[in-house]
C-alpha cells in the first residue's frame, strides 16, 4: 500500500479531485481533542468498561431508541462512520463509545460474555466495516492518479444530485468484509448474532451475507470499481471487461491493507449521560511494568523457563497487546498467558501509565479454573 499522504498529495494535482474541507457535516461539532482518541499506530484496543455498571433509563429512551431508527436506515453505519479523504478536511473512522454499549445491548445482549468481551467484539465489527470504506476509498484514488480524473466527486455530485444515500454495492462489501475478516477471530455465537443484526439493516447492508465467498466477493469488488471509475474509464477508452486485468488489486485488503494508515477517532459521547469513565482506558501496549513484592516471591521459585518467558513477554508488551485469550481481562485485573499453564495478573495505575504484575501461578492457582 502506498503512504497514504502521498496519495492524497497526487489527488490535489488533479481539478476537482479533493474538496475545499468545509464539509465537516460528518464530524460532529463536540469533537475535541480530550473527547478522542487518535489511534494511530497498529493495534488491538482493550476497553475496559465497567461491569457492575447499569444504563439509566434516559439512555435507553434518549439514546438507544434515536439509533433503532438510524439503524433502520443506515445500518452499521449509523453506529461509526467512515469520513473519505476526499473531502479534504478531518478525515479517517469514527467511533462513538455509546455505540459500542448499543451493540452489548442491541445484538450481544443474548452472547454469554462479559461486557468486556461485548465490546471488544462490537468494536471489532464496526472497524472492519469502516476499514473497507477506507479501502474503497484507495482503490479510487488509486484509479484517479492513473486517469488523472476526479471519479470521486463526480460520482458524489451524481449522489447527491439523484438523493442516493449510499452506495448498496459498497455497503453490502463492507458487510461482506467485515464478516470475512471476524470468520477467523470471534465464536460462532457471537457471528450469529451480529448476522441477526444485519438481517434487520436496510438494502444494502443486508445483503452482504451473500457475497462472502471467494469469487462472489472479488466480482463485486470489480462492480464497485466500475460504479466508481467507469464513466472516467470509457472517456480513457480504458477498457475494464478485459480478464487479462485484476482490477480488485487496487483494493489493498487482506494482508496489503494497512490499517494504521487510517485515522481513527473514537468519540468519547458517554459523558453526556453521566455512565462513568468508559472507554477512556483504550490500552495499546504497555511499556512499563512493576513486579510487587509477592510477585517476585513466586518468581524466583518458577522454573527457569517459564522465567526467561516472561521477561520475553515483557518486552511484547512494550511494542504491542496480544490478542484475547492471550490478554484478557479477568474479574477487576487482566491477565496474560505465560503458556497453556501460567498465567500473571497484572493492574494497571489509575493513569494506565503504569502496570504492575501482581501474581503468578498456574490457571487453578490463579483462580481460573
Ligand atoms: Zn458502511
């Protein structure tokens, strides 16, 4: 994948292929810089949000029922949103934290899970469908560079204009993405549920169950592509039918899709209903740990592998967290595998700046059972 900067570079050489930047009606005015979190570098967030913690009714009524109906109309997008390069101003994908909340209560509220688990999966969901915008996006801009023509807001203008919303091939993509991504990590009963969830999504959006296999996928990548480029294509006598040319390469999903290259935001909107501190622990690696004295008592009697293991460990965490079940929350401290036996618990300081390991021992030690 090309730097992204780069590209958004070559796109303001070409007439009309970046707006000016006041469109800024996607990005809500309460967006400040202590209401988000830019995650910038490669990652897997931890929310730690808390579990004894129960909604007020106010947010059921002011809040949840406002979004059963933007669901209604706009699917998962009415939970995150992706806000194209193209636009010229603030850009990447945003994601409310009462959303995540509205997924553990909406979708997830028959998963047997914690909340913690609820909304990772939530949130793992609502990045993989906005991830697949920011590709879309790439593979046009990719196209425009080459034609030197400004697809993308021709077909936007052409949106607005006829008072088309959305695009369906691209929503049902983005569906079919999504679910081709979180085929390999989460459990058959979270998927179930997520898939009854998008069978209630408008047009589009419910349609992306159908286009999850290999070819049916790759086939509508080429429809989007000619729903973008190809009036700019015919003008170039550019001809897209040929099967000499992959034209889904311009995509760069997969293992080519660089997500760091795309912003995200998370919105932090939970204070708006007095649901205490939630979302604000996003935990992406944890560069400095302390060993409490108990600890370290234990430690020294452990075998010197399961030793050398962890100060290994210790470094990983530095750069980055490992995924669930590696790192997990567990009762009010998370906890991280040495190997299928040990475990450590570790909590973190109040400013999560730092962590300190507080026991170790083997799963039934540890009370994992
Ligand atoms: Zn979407």
């Amino acid at each position: 994948m090309q730097n992204i900067n780069e590209v958004i570079a070559c796109l303001r050489r070409i007439k009309k292929a970046i707006g000016s930047g006041e469109d800024n009606s996607l990005i809500p005015p309460a967006i400040s810089r202590n209401h988000k979190h830019d995650l910038a570098s490669p990652f897997t967030p931890i929310f730690h949000a808390p579990e004894e913690f129960d909604y007020p009714d106010y947010v059921e009524f002011e809040y949840f029922q406002a979004i059963d109906r933007d669901y209604e109309e706009r699917g998962f997008d009415a939970l995150a949103w992706y806000v194209s390069f193209h636009n010229g101003g603030p850009w990447g994908i945003f994601i409310p934290v009462l959303s995540l909340a509205y997924i553990e209560k909406r979708f997830l509220k028959r998963y047997r899970g914690t909340r913690f688990r609820k909304w990772q999966i939530g949130y793992d969901f609502l990045l993989q469908h906005e991830l697949f915008h920011f590709a879309a996006d790439y593979m046009c801009a990719q196209w425009e560079i080459l034609l030197q023509a400004p697809c993308w807001s021709a077909l936007t203008n052409y949106r607005k204009r006829e008072g088309i919303d959305y695009l369906e091939i691209e929503e049902k993509l983005a569906n079919a993405y999504m679910l081709r991504q979180l085929n390999k990590r989460w459990t058959l009963s979270a998927r179930r549920l997520i898939l009854t969830a998008i069978e209630g999504s408008p047009p589009g959006y419910r349609d992306g169950v159908t286009c999850v296999d290999e070819q049916t996928f790759k086939s509508n990548l080429a429809e989007l592509t000619k729903v973008y480029i190809g009036l700019h294509a015919i003008e170039k006598e550019i001809n897209l039918l040929t099967t000499g040319v992959d034209i889904t390469a311009f995509y760069t999903l997969a293992e080519r899709l660089d997500a760091s290259q795309c912003p995200i935001t998370i919105i932090h909107n939970e204070d708006r209903f007095g649901i205490p501190q939630i979302g604000t622990n996003f935990i992406l690696k944890i560069p400095t740990i302390v060993e409490s004295e108990s600890f370290q008592k234990t430690f020294r009697k452990l075998d010197l592998s399961l030793q050398k293991r962890w100060k290994k460990k210790k470094q990983q965490l530095a750069e980055t967290i490992p995924r669930h079940p590696e790192f997990e929350k567990f009762a009010d401290v998370f906890s991280l595998r040495l190997n299928d036996n040990y475990r450590v618990h570790l909590r973190p300081s109040n400013d999560m700046a730092v962590w300190e390991a507080i026991a170790v021992g083997t799963h039934k030690e540890m009370g994992h059972g």
